[in-house]
C-alpha cells in the first residue's frame, strides 16, 4: 500500500493535502481496499461550515456504506465533480483523480491531530 509522505493521515483513514488555508482530502489506499469496489459517493456538504469530525459524506462500496469524516474544522469549498459519473476513481487513483473534497480550514484549526506517511503506517500494519 501507498501513503505519500507529503500528505497528512487521520484515524479514520481520510489523507490530507494542505496548501496554506486550504486542504484537499480523500480516502487512503488503505481505506479503498477496504471497503472493495466503490460504486457511489454522497457528498452534500459543499458551502457548509463543519466541525472536525462531523460527516461531509458517505461513500458505498458493493458490500457496506461508511461516512466520511471531516478532519479540520472548515468549510467545504468544493466537491469532485469527477466522482458523479466515475466513483471509482477513488479506487484507481485514491491520491490524485479520486480526491473528495477541498475545503478552506478555519483559522485556528487544530492540525496537530494529523498524522504523518510513518504514523498512519504503523496504525494499519
């Protein structure tokens, strides 16, 4: 499995890209192969203000539905217009094509709760 060393994991295997105040997120590779082949993605959540942690989304696989959580507090700024008509983009190229969303973070936003590549390693080995 791939966890690029310039992104930023969570515990509920989300990866971050931070680019000043914004942020664009997806699943990991570990989280696609996981949940199997990706068939649909809800996300409903664009120009609302979330909390860390609240769902932005769900995405459904073959065999179950899991939400997606938002990592920093923020407001989601725009959604992958890629992932309506190919979900599973996600699957393919869960680090580039199939990102999810983009969101600008609340000043403040606690990103000491993120993980780095050798961190988020360890919690899936």
């Amino acid at each position: 499995m791939e966890f690029p060393d310039n992104l930023l994991y969570t515990k509920d295997h989300e990866w971050i890209l931070l680019e000043g105040d914004t942020a664009t997120i997806g699943i990991t590779d570990f989280a696609q192969k996981e949940l199997g082949d990706i068939v649909y993605i809800d996300i409903t959540a664009k120009d609302k203000s979330l909390a860390a942690e609240e769902i932005f989304g769900t995405v459904e696989a073959v065999k179950t539905v899991s939400d997606l959580f938002l990592p920093l507090a923020g407001t989601v700024i725009e959604i992958n217009p890629l992932l309506d008509s190919q979900p599973d983009l996600v699957n393919t190229d869960p680090y580039g094509q199939g990102w999810m969303v983009k969101m600008k973070i609340d000043e403040g936003a606690d990103t000491s709760v993120l993980m780095k590549a050798s961190a988020y390693t360890s919690l899936v080995s």
